[in-house]
C-alpha cells in the first residue's frame, strides 16, 4: 500500500488527536499556598488619638471665692493591651500670683479618675508633690469606654488674691510591654 501524502496527512492528524487526547486525560495540579502574617503592636487612644491634645476647663470662682462645683469629663478610651495608670498635678495645686495679707493664691482640688476597665485613682493636690505621679495601678483587664474624671475645687478659707491661676492634670498610660 502506497502512502499519499495526503494519507500521511490524516495519519499525522489521528496520531497528534491521539497524543492531545491523551494529555488532556493526564492533569497536573500545581499548589501555592500564601501564609499571611500580621503584628499588631500595642496601642491606646484617648480621645481617638494616640497623641491627643489637652482638654482646657475652667472652676468657677463667685466673689473671690472657689465655687467647689465638681468638674466632670467623661473621656473614649480604646486599647488593645492591659496598662497601668498614673496621675500627676504638674504644680500641685492651680497656682497664681504671689500672696498678699489676706488672700489665698492656690486652689486646692481632688480627683478621681474611674471607668473604662481602669483602676480608680483618687488624689488631693494638698498633699501632691508637684509632678510627682500617683497611682501606678495596673489594669486587670483591657481598658476601652469611657473614662471618668472628676475634679473637685477645695474652697478656700481666705479670698484668691486677683490673677491667673493654672495647673496642669497629667493623666499617663502606659503599655504594658
């Protein structure tokens, strides 16, 4: 039997039909797989920010005289490990201008600081150190919600002597690492 070249033709076409069919029946799985990773470092905000700006309040003063009306602030903290809590009076009491016979030139005021899953601090700036912290609570859990803190002027028993008088309340968290 002669080989045409068309019949060699349709032999090479049945024979690559066969050989495709064939690899077509074989199939290779080739698997990837992709291990994702995250660190999440420990965090905490006050206020929404991990930087946040002061608050600024103001105790009233009638004739001269402290008012004694508490001052309550209720402040969002959210964070995801455990920290400890500290508290600080940076003058240890709102200061003002220099004392004169008959006048009183601090107030005196207490505060607590509560809620959120923090421990409860209480401190009088009376007996406060200027800057010294007070506290040094562990959180037994995760702080997050609100924080409460109440100041509360001390009425003095002179009048304020006329002025500015200013403090600054330092609250501190700090991670536990």
């Amino acid at each position: 039997m002669l080989i045409t070249p068309a019949r060699r033709a349709v032999c090479a076409a049945i024979a690559f039909a066969c050989l495709t069919s064939a690899s077509l029946a074989e199939s290779i799985n080739v698997t990837q797989d992709i291990n994702l990773t995250a660190t999440v470092p420990a965090s905490c905000t006050v206020g929404g920010s991990s930087t946040p700006t002061a608050l600024a309040q103001t105790v009233p003063i009638v004739a001269g005289q402290v008012d004694g009306t508490q001052i309550g602030l209720e402040i969002p903290l959210a964070c995801n490990t455990g920290v400890q809590l500290d508290a600080a009076s940076l003058s240890a009491g709102m200061r003002g201008p220099t004392t004169a016979q008959g006048t009183a030139n601090v107030i005196n005021y207490t505060t607590q600081i509560s809620g959120g899953g923090l421990p409860t601090i209480n401190f009088d700036t009376t007996t406060a150190t200027p800057g010294q912290f007070y506290g040094g609570m562990q959180s037994s859990t995760i702080p997050n919600g609100q924080v409460n803190v109440i100041i509360t002027p001390s009425p003095t028993s002179l009048p304020l002597r006329a002025g500015v008088y200013t403090d600054t309340l330092r609250v501190k968290l700090t991670i536990n690492q």
